[in-house]
C-alpha cells in the first residue's frame, strides 16, 4: 500500500447535505458527496458516457448518473443494475475540524462484484 | 350427488370449497354466511379502512362464481343448530338444510376484555366489512380515536384511522408492540416508526373502563389515569367462534378439535380455520388455513393423501410503511439457542436470528424483509447453516431481480398462503392466455390473500406472458408504496412540506431519482410554493437552472415571450454568445434562442449578461407560448394571438407543472403557430377563441380537444387557467397533458374546470393566484444563491500534486 496523502479539500458547509460537488485537484476531477453523517468521493466521470456524478440525484449510498441513470455505489464504486458491469474509482475521506480530507493516493477501482464483497466486508 | 353444507362463508370456507370444486363435482354446495357480503379478502380489511382499497376491490368471489359453480349461497343467513341424527342444519330464517357432510368454518370473532363501559356508543371492534364501514363513517378529520390493542390488527387499525385525518393514540396490555411476532428490541424499533408517524403509544396499560353518558368521551385505566376518547376501537385479540359445534356437542376446548384429516369428532362434520384447534393450536394467519382447506378437500373428496400436520407461526406483513416478518419460535430463553442480531437505528432496521444446533430456529426482521424467502427456505428446509454462518444476516450480492424468479426450481413455491408454484402459475398463463396481474390473480390465487408475492408474480408475467399490461393504478415507486393520489392525500392530511418529511414517515427514507422529483413538485404545487424546498431532491438542472447537456455544460434559454423579441435583446444574446465562446446558437423549435454549451460557473453571468428571464427549458414547468403575428400584421388575423400568447404566458411563467406544458395562440384556424398540437392552444376565430388542450407533437401526435368556445380573449385566458390549474393538481409527475386528457377524458376534465361550479372554479383561480405569488424568476438566484456553491466551483485547500488510481 503507498502511504496515504490526506488532503485537505474543503471546509465541510460547503457541500449541502445529500448533493455532490466536483472538485479538481492532483490532475483528477472528484465527485465529492456530503451523506448527511459522512462524505465519501469518487471519480467525476460516469464510464457509460462521462457524465458528471456530483451532478446526481443520491439515494441512500447511491448516486443516480445525471445523463443516462446508472446507478453507483458510493462505497465501492460498482454500478448497479447496469447493462453492463462497470465501476468508478472511489477515494477514501474523512472529516477533521470541519474540513473533508481525501486520500488522494488510497483511489481504488473495484475489478468485480467479488472484490466489491470483500472490500465491504 | 351428496349434499355438502358449508356454514361459513369466509376466506377459509370458500378457499377449500374451491379446493373441493377442483376434485370433485359430486357436491351439492350450500354456504351460509352470517355477513351479507360475497367472500372478501379479510386481510385487505385495513386497506379499505385507509381509504386505499374500495370494498369491491377485496372482492375473491363474486356472485358470478357461486352461480357458475352451482353453489347456493344464503347470505345474511345464520346456522343455528345442527341436528347430527338428522344430518339436517337449522338456520335463523327457520330453513332446515339437509346434509351428508359438512364442514364449520365459522372463523373467529372480536374478543372483548371485560372492560367496563365497552357496549357505550362509538365503541367498536375491527373484524367485518360492516365494522369498517362503521368506522370509516365516524372516523373524521380530528376525531381522537383510541385503538384498545397493540397487536397486528390494532396497529393496521390504527393506521387507517390516521390516514382519515383522526389523532390516534394505541394502548397496549404489555410492554411490547405485536409481542407475539416481536421480541422487546424489534417491538421499540416499531414503536419508534409508529410514533414518529404522530400516532400515540401508551404502554403497559390496562384499560378499565370506558368513560362517557351513553356515548365514549374517555378510558381510564387501571392506574387511575384517564385520557380522552371520540372513537374507541377495541382490537385485544380474537377467539374462535365454537358455540354451534358445543351445541351439536361436538369436541371443542380453544377451538373446534380436528385430526390431521381436519374432521371433527364427528366423521361426518370437518372444521377449517379460525374456529379450528389443531394438536392444541389454534390460528390467526391465513397461509395455514389455505393448507387446511387443501387437506379437507382430499379427505372429503374421499382421495385422503395430505396430512396436515400443523404449522410454523410466520406472518410478513407491512405496518405503516415498515415491514416485519417473523416466523418459528422466537423464545430466546431456549436452551441451546444462540442468537445473531444486526440493529441500524438510523435506517430502522433489526434483524435477529435464533439458531440452535446450525439450523435456524426462528427469526424476527423489522424495516427490511427482504431476505424473507431465504430464511422461510431455511426454516422449512431445516438447512445446515454450518457454511454460511458468516453471511446469516446479509444477502448475496445484488442479483438481477428477473434473475431470482428465473432461477427458481418449476416446484418452488410463490404464493405460500395459496400454495402456488411458479411451474403452476406459469401453466396457467400459457393456458390462458393470461395478460394482467389482475387476470393472474384470479386464475391461479397466487397473491389473492396477503399479497407479499406480488412483486414475484408480476415478474413471472413479465418475463413468460408475451403481452403483459402493468397495471395502471400504480405506485410512484418502490421506495414509497402508494398512489399519486394516496401521496396527495397523505401530504395535505398529515400536512408534510418536505420531500425528507414524506420518506422517513411513508416510505424508506432514502428515497431516489424517481420520487425525489415527483415529491418536490407534488410539495411545491399543493402548499402553492409555501413548502420547504429541498434542492438535494431535484434534478440537477432544477438545482442550477439550466438543462444538462451530454457533456456536463448547460444550454441556457432565456424566455422571449410569445416569440417575440427585441434589437436590444439580440444584440445581449450576440454579445454573451461570443463572450462566453457559446459553441452554437440554436433557434429552437419554441420560437426562442438557445446557447449551448455554457459551464455551470459561468451561468449567474450569463444570465446577468442577457438581463432576461429565464425560459423554464431545462424543467417540469411552463415553456413558452408559441404566437403568430395575428391581426398585427396578417391579411388573415381575426384575433390579436401575439398579444394573448404573451399574455397568457407572462401569466403562467415560472410555474412548475408535472411535465412540461407548451402553449401556442393563433390568429386564425391556419393555425401557423400549431396551437392544435400543443398542451394548451388558444385558436382565434373571428369573434371568437376555442381554447383546445391535450395536443401534443412530439414523441405522441394528437390533436388537442376543444376545452370551450367563448367570446373574450379574458374568458380565453381565464379557460386556459382553470385547466392549467386542474392538470397541476391532478395529473401525475410526468404524466403529460395528452396522457392527461386521455385518461380522465375531456368531458370530466370540462366538468371539473370551465363547467364547474363557480365556487370550484373561484378555489382553483386562487389556488394559482397563490402559487402564482410565491413564484419568481429562478435566474434571480444569480444574485441569491441558496448555497455559496451552487455554481462555484470548489477551490481545494490542500496541495495539487498528481495522483495514481490503484
């Protein structure tokens, strides 16, 4: 594992809860969400046809793709009930003194619903 | 042929008498009912009591049945004694009906506690349709009813009453919740949901008596303490209704005494049912009785095969938007049982499971009973669970839901309350050509009773029947179980003015892309823009005003009324167009100008820069109206349609609607500015205007229907207003006007708006006066965002070095 580099990216209010925010740092461009008791990123850019996913509806631990609907788990990153198997990068975070951190090196892509598993697990 | 008396006439009665009609067709059939009503689904009782369901809709077997099946059904009619030497039934009206068997299936009945003062008026019980039609009529808007029971029919009782707008409180004996199902951790997870519903809960309370001259005004219980009561609905229980079988001095203790062949000490005489003890149980839940009347019809169609052998207790049900399920023992004190519990308070979720030896023994699910079938399958299977204990709690992963059903082995079974395999149903919707849920039902029973397999059901329909209709009457989505019109109800009942609000109280609290939207505009439009708007619940281009484009810009439309459009106006569109390097300026088939491609920061200047209003493209809400030059300018004009359009448009503007509305206004029947085809059009005649509505020229084609002919362009306004008005409050989200139209029809829509009385036309001109009030200009957010980052970009605190994706 590469040693963590916590980055601090932004003050926690300005993220309304349950809506999302882009934000380009390190030569990616994250979808940051605000899930009420926790934030979670990932990776800004749907793999059907790139939408922005901080522009999406979130249901629960999902957030719902602005173009087209599919489907993505914020924690592991899958995609549900999509066409086909498909899955974004997700980054860890976490909340210090009112500021959301992300671990810009911990991004992870799951390669299958197994590592999904195990990743939760 | 022999004749068959059935004294009963209830859900298990006629279960097995349909069961016998399979068998055998030697039976001369009487079934007396005390109800005057045909057989009914006593399950759906509390649906019809929440306004959900119509009493017709709970039909199982309408009077065709009886007639076609040659069976004769006294309605209204009570067995008063059976003489077992004569083998003759002697009813109230005097009649003595000959038999060669009959069966008792006499149900149960409300159990009353001694409790004084509980014959006092407006003391009810809840077990008949009589008792819920009672009901419904004394249950009003404010009436504090007090459900005496916190038991499964209490608390479905008590969430009807509620949904009919009573204050509601539940007084229970002991001090758990449904604590036949539920263990004390489940029970307060429930109690928790049912309070946070607004229901009262007092437990452990003894009720003692009922207080009031004549008629309830209070309980006191045994404490002393007294609260007050309009409606006392007495729900402790029930008990099976066995005096006709003492008389015939048959064997009776809890219940009327049956083998495994379900005959009573009389070979001549079967009980099925709740009237029924079994090996010393007895019954309140309808899957066991359906296997009841499966084993009776065998023996008494003298093919003796099936033993019933009693039953494992397990009940699903849905109380109030939570779900429970509980099935086998739940006794933790068992020696040898260890138990496995998952809690998520914030989600209202508890699961436990009791397992003994490997094999599960009971489990208890309250908020999530998804998993229901696997453990079912586990109970009855008593599967060795050696190998799985670390995935007990959670499902496999995520599967294809069409998946599931397609996997299930021909001989697995659907329905359990009716017994049906999906081979079965599938045979069933071959043979006959079966095209609806509805149709289904009836063919095969599969979810006719408690209805939990519906969701399987219309899977199987849709994956083998080659042209399965949905129903109709849906629901807005899983995540919320109920109609546009229920919600709308709900929403005004219980007056609930966030999207938030709404899904925590009726639905899974998270909620999703469907409702979320849906909400948003049901609050906006029935507290006339007075709700508490939550803009996580919109659609992103109602987050920012402008519509998403396939690569995440935004085209920006500004509103240009009536189409028309000014030098100076064109001069700001050119200049913003190439400030911003708008990659295309597109004339739009609405007779307005669109810029695409514009980034979501740069929107408040874009929209500072063009100094217009916005034009609503990017939602549910009013586009445009479409004008020809009319008598400005044309040989043709008989009306000024220029200046209506823009009337009617600067009138309408900034409303939100459930999908969204095009108008067009034309000078004459040329109809240049296609007002025929559009939501609402006002077309000019001379000395006249017809107001048409339900036109569409999209993705459907039709013509709009003539709303009214009238004399002014004000009475035409005034018409276009009032439907404009009846679509917001009565069409579903995206249900658009043409859709509209066509599924109320024009003459109901005539007689609800332009033909309604004046009074009805008065409320809904203020009701769009008010709506009209609370609305503004959404591009004004340019100065007064609701978030300091609702079009900034977020600039990142910490330090930008490039990163890797593991």
């Amino acid at each position: 594992m590469p040693e963590a580099n916590w980055t601090p990216i932004t003050r926690v209010e300005n993220i309304p809860p349950l809506e999302g925010r882009a934000v380009q740092t390190g030569g990616i461009e994250l979808a940051l969400f605000n899930l009420g008791d926790r934030f979670a990123a990932i990776e800004n850019a749907c793999p059907h046809r790139g939408g922005p996913l901080c522009d999406g509806i979130v249901s629960g631990a999902i957030v719902v793709c602005p173009l087209h609907g599919w489907r993505f788990d914020l924690a592991t990153g899958m995609a549900a009930r999509a066409p086909q198997p498909a899955c974004v990068a997700t980054f860890p975070a976490r909340v210090e003194n009112g500021i959301v951190f992300v671990d810009l090196k911990g991004g992870r892509r799951m390669a299958s619903e197994q590592d999904a598993l195990e990743g939760a697990a | 042929m022999k004749k068959l008396v059935v004294v009963g006439n209830g859900m298990a009665g006629v279960a097995c008498v349909e069961q016998i009609l399979k068998r055998s067709r030697d039976f001369e059939i009487t079934i007396f009912g005390e109800e005057t009503h045909v057989n009914y689904n006593r399950i759906l009782l509390s649906s019809v009591l929440a306004g959900e369901k119509s009493a017709d809709d709970i039909v199982l077997n309408r009077v065709e049945w009886y007639r076609d099946n040659g069976i004769r059904a006294r309605l209204g009619v009570r067995v008063e004694q059976i003489d077992r030497q004569r083998r003759v039934a002697i009813a109230d009206d005097g009649a003595a009906e000959p038999f060669d068997q009959l069966i008792l299936a006499t149900g149960s009945s409300a159990f009353l506690p001694p409790i004084q003062g509980v014959n006092k008026e407006n003391v009810h019980v809840f077990r008949t349709l009589d008792d819920t039609r009672e009901l419904i009529a004394k249950a009003c808007e404010g009436t504090r009813a007090v459900v005496i029971g916190g038991g499964l029919l209490g608390l479905e009782a008590a969430r009807g009453l509620q949904l009919r707008g009573c204050e509601v409180t539940v007084v229970h004996l002991m001090e758990t919740l449904m604590e036949r199902q539920l263990d004390p951790a489940g029970g307060a997870f429930l109690k928790r949901k049912i309070e946070s519903l607004g229901i009262r809960v007092l437990m452990p309370r003894q009720t003692q008596a009922i207080l009031g001259n004549g008629r309830v005004h209070g309980l006191r219980f045994a404490s002393g303490e007294e609260i007050e009561a309009d409606l006392v609905v007495v729900a402790a229980g029930i008990k099976p209704n066995v005096e006709l079988a003492k008389r015939a001095g048959l064997e009776v203790r809890r219940g009327i005494v049956v083998n495994d062949y379900m005959e009573t000490s009389d070979p001549a005489i079967y009980a099925v049912g709740e009237c029924t003890e079994h090996r010393g149980q007895i019954f309140g839940l309808v899957a066991p009785l359906m296997e009841q009347g499966k084993v009776l019809a065998d023996a008494i169609a003298g093919q003796r095969g099936l033993l019933f052998e009693g039953a494992q207790p397990a009940a699903k049900l849905k109380i109030m938007g939570v779900e429970i399920f509980s099935a086998g023992s739940i006794d933790e004190a068992e020696p040898g049982v260890e138990v496995v519990r998952y809690e998520d308070p914030a989600e209202g979720v508890y699961k436990k499971l009791l397992v003994k030896n490997n094999r599960l023994r009971g489990v208890i699910l309250v908020g999530d009973a998804s998993d229901e079938r696997r453990y079912t399958q586990w109970l009855r299977e008593e599967t060795d669970l050696a190998q799985s204990r670390r995935h007990l709690l959670f499902p496999p992963p995520e599967k294809d839901a069409g998946l599931e059903v397609a996997q299930m082995p021909d001989k697995e079974v659907i329905c359990g309350c009716n017994g049906v395999t999906k081979g079965e149903i599938i045979q069933a919707i071959h043979e006959h050509g079966i095209k609806t849920f509805d149709d289904l039902k009836q063919r095969t029973r599969a979810s006719s009773s408690c209805g939990s397999c519906k969701g399987l059901c219309q899977q199987l329909l849709r994956a083998v029947a080659p042209d399965f209709q949905e129903e109709t009457r849906t629901t807005l989505c899983s995540c919320l179980p109920f109609s546009y019109e229920q919600l709308r109800q709900i929403v005004r009942g219980q007056r609930l003015k966030s999207v938030q609000e709404v899904l925590n109280v009726y639905g899974n609290r998270k909620g999703c892309e469907v409702c979320k939207p849906a909400l948003s505009y049901m609050l906006d439009m029935i507290w006339c823009g007075e709700h508490d708007e939550d803009r996580s619940a919109r659609f992103i281009n109602d987050r920012v005003h402008a519509n998403i484009q396939k690569d995440g810009t935004f085209s920006v439309v500004p509103r240009m009324r009536g189409g028309v459009t000014s030098p100076e106006e064109l001069r700001r569109i050119a200049d913003v167009a190439e400030k911003y390097k708008v990659r295309m300026v597109k004339v739009t088939g609405s007779q307005r100008i669109d810029l695409l491609g514009i980034k979501k920061a740069d929107l408040p200047r874009v929209w500072a820069d063009l100094g217009m209003p916005s034009g609503q493209a990017y939602t549910k809400g009013v586009r445009m109206v479409k004008t020809c030059v009319g008598t400005e300018f044309c040989r043709f004009g008989v009306q000024d349609s220029t200046a209506a359009g823009i009337e009617l448009e600067r009138r309408l503007e900034n409303l939100f609607t459930p999908h969204k509305v095009k108008m067009g206004a034309v000078g004459c029947p040329r109809n240049c500015a296609e007002a025929t085809v559009k939501d609402i059009g006002m077309v000019g005649q001379d000395g006249s205007w017809q107001v048409v509505v339900g036109g569409a020229a999209g993705k459907s084609v039709r013509k709009a229907d003539l709303l009214i002919t009238v004399e002014t362009t004000e009475e035409a306004l005034d018409a276009c207003e009032l439907f404009f008005q009846y679509y917001r409050e009565n069409a579903n989200y995206l249900e658009r006007t043409y859709d509209f139209v066509e599924r109320l029809g024009i003459e109901a829509i005539r007689k609800e708006t332009v033909y309604a009385p004046e009074a009805q036309k008065n409320a809904l001109r203020e009701r769009l006066r008010r709506s009209k009030g609370m609305a503004k200009d959404a591009w004004l957010e340019r100065d007064a965002p609701v978030h300091p980052t609702q079009f900034a970009a977020i600039e990142v605190l910490g330090q930008d070095r490039p990163v890797e994706v593991q």
